[in-house]
C-alpha cells in the first residue's frame, strides 16, 4: 500500500521536506494571499499532516517571511549580476532592467510576494522589503551619480523612480501574457530610462 494510501507522508532528508514545504506554501500564498491562506491548506497542497509542518515552520508567518527571503535573495543575485557585468553604466542600466523582467517572469510568481503582498502591515515583513528596495536603489543612484553632476540625494531620488519603473512595467509586461518578447520590452523600459538619465549634465 503506498504512502498516499495511507494518509502517512514519505520521511524527506530535513532540507528537502523543508523545500517541499516552501513549495506547497508558495503555491497556496499566490492562490489565496496570506490572509486567505491556511495551514491546513499548506498541509494539503504538501501532502504532509499539520504536524509535519508545524515541526518545520511554528506558523504561516514563518513560511511566508521564509519564502520571500528567499525570493529577494534570487532578486538581489540578479541585479547583483546585472550591476556588475559591466562597468559601462549605460549597459548597467540595461541590465538592471533586464534583470527585474527576468525575475517577474519566473514561474514560481515570486514577485507576488516581493511587490504585491498583503502583508505590509506587518512591521518585519515591510522594513525587509524596504531594506531591500533602499539597497537597489542605493546601488542605481551610484551608476547616476557616477555619470552625472547630480547629488546623492537626488541621484538616490532617481534610483527609487527607475526601481519603481521597472517593478511597475515588468509586472504589466507579465499581464500582457507573452504579446511582446521580454527583451523587446526591458530593451523599451531601458531605453526610456536611460535617455532620461543622459540628459543630466554629465560629470567632467
């Protein structure tokens, strides 16, 4: 008699059944958000006893700051590579572009918890967000403040605008439901970014 039969869950090495478990909560958090989602439908979709779950994550908060932990580790690594492939700042900016197109069209719908969580009230979960979207635009500031006369604070005012256009437009892209090639569109997205940014009086 196999294990579904029973109702019992096969014993997983501790890190797969915690992937295992990500999976299923992922899957459930995109379907129904967090305040929808439940620990019995977490159990369900991972085919493990409530039991099984609570001895892996205490609750649904858990899982959920677990998964987007690890979905804004995927983005930073992105625009990590993104910002580093090249030291031509125009290219950079491609690149970033490219890089949050790339990760809104991965399957798994992790931008959904990134960009669109309804879980902002709670004060970890927003300050982690934000500690991420202060860092990016950071690090987009410094590739406008390197080939302009602009000031930090206003090269870090149009960091924020360029993180914020791309989030916005690659989420768009993604409803569009594959109508334009996602290189055709960053390519659009860069392009108005970057000749926004070349009109700025370069530094001498």
């Amino acid at each position: 008699m196999s294990n579904q039969q029973t109702g019992k869950s096969t014993r997983l090495p501790r890190e797969e059944r915690r992937r295992q478990l990500l999976s299923a909560a992922q899957e459930v958090f995109v379907s129904n958000g967090f305040h929808g989602a439940a620990m019995d439908d977490i159990a369900e979709a991972a085919q493990v006893s409530k039991p099984v779950l609570y001895q892996h994550f205490p609750g649904k908060r858990e899982l959920y700051l677990a998964l987007l932990e690890n979905h804004l580790g995927t983005l930073t690594e992105f625009l990590t590579t993104a910002l580093n492939s090249t030291t031509d700042n125009k290219l950079r900016v491609r690149e970033t572009m490219r890089a949050y197109f790339r990760f809104v069209a991965q399957d798994s719908q992790g931008h959904r918890l990134v960009f669109e969580s309804d879980l902002t009230s709670d004060v970890e979960i927003s300050a982690r967000i934000e500690e991420f979207n202060a860092l990016f635009a950071s690090n987009i500031a410094g590739v406008i403040a390197e080939d302009t006369k602009l000031s930090p604070l206003e090269a870090t005012l149009l960091g924020r605008a360029l993180a914020g256009m791309a989030q916005v437009s690659a989420r768009y892209w993604l409803e569009t439901d594959g109508d334009l090639d996602i290189d055709a569109a960053s390519e659009l997205v860069y392009r108005l970014a970057w000749r926004g940014i070349s009109r700025f009086p370069k530094e001498i």
